[in-house]
C-alpha cells in the first residue's frame, strides 16, 4: 500500500487531489496528467499510479504505457507530454533551492543546508512544488513539520 503524506489526508482517502507521490513520478516520467482527467479514473487506477513503481530504467517506461494508455481510454487523446529534466532540483541535496528558502523566510521559518541534506527526495520534491506560487501555504508549514524541520 502506498505512503502518503500527513499533510494531504484531507484529500488522501478518496484520491481527489494528484498525491505528491504520484506528481513526483509525472515528473519522472515526462507526463502532463491533468486534474480532471484524474477524476475520470477509477479509485483502483489511481492507487495503482500511487502504487506502481517509477524509478528504474525499467519501471519508468512501463508506468508511461500504463498512465497513457489509461488517459487514451478516458479521454480518446494522448497526454501531453512534460520535458524531463536531467538533474532536477530535488536531487540536489548539496542546495537549497531559491523558492523553498523564500518561502520559508516567508512563512517565519528556516531551513539548514544538513536539514535539506537529510530529506528524502520525496520530500524534497515536496517542499519544491509547495514552494512554487498558488499553492496553500498551510500545505507547505504542514509538510516542514512533517518532514521535522520546525523547533
């Protein structure tokens, strides 16, 4: 059964919302999923897109197949395809982004380069799309004190 984040059990238990877990592997595997072609999935196929692995040269292409093909039967069209970055933020453990840094000054707290350092890359995902303008703020104190990083 797929982990999720505490700060997304408000929406965690009818999968209304794209979990983190799930973005993070759109991200991986270069896959523009739409909210609304989200809803026209079952419950079962969104846990499996939670639960399918995506992280080896093997499992990226199969969770490619698997997500198009289930986009195609609901919408008749291809998703759009994202481009894949070679070395993106959250696997730099070395540097704290410029938009998590900001956003937490924002938000009246700080995070230390070994805190960064000592994340998963889930987590740092996280941070980084909850980072990003037009998301909750009270998502991204939640994920900090989730992840530890608040006194």
């Amino acid at each position: 059964m797929a982990e999720f984040f505490e700060f997304e059990a408000d929406f965690v238990d009818s999968l209304r919302c794209i979990p983190m877990r799930v973005r993070y592997k759109l991200d991986i595997c270069g896959i523009k999923l739409k909210l609304s072609h989200w809803h026209q999935m079952t419950e079962d196929e969104r846990m499996t897109l939670a639960e399918l692995p995506c992280t080896t040269e093997t499992e990226i292409p199969v969770y490619q197949d698997y997500l198009q093909q289930l986009i195609l039967e609901r919408t008749g069209n291809p998703a759009a395809k994202i481009p894949i970055e070679a070395y993106p933020l959250w696997m730099d453990c070395g540097n704290i982004p410029g938009s998590v840094q900001e956003k937490a000054q924002e938000m009246g707290m700080s995070l230390t380069s070994p805190q960064w350092a000592s994340l998963t890359l889930l987590q740092r995902f996280a941070l980084i799309k909850l980072s990003r303008p037009g998301h909750e703020n009270k998502n991204f104190s939640q994920a900090m004190a989730e992840f530890n990083l608040v006194e």
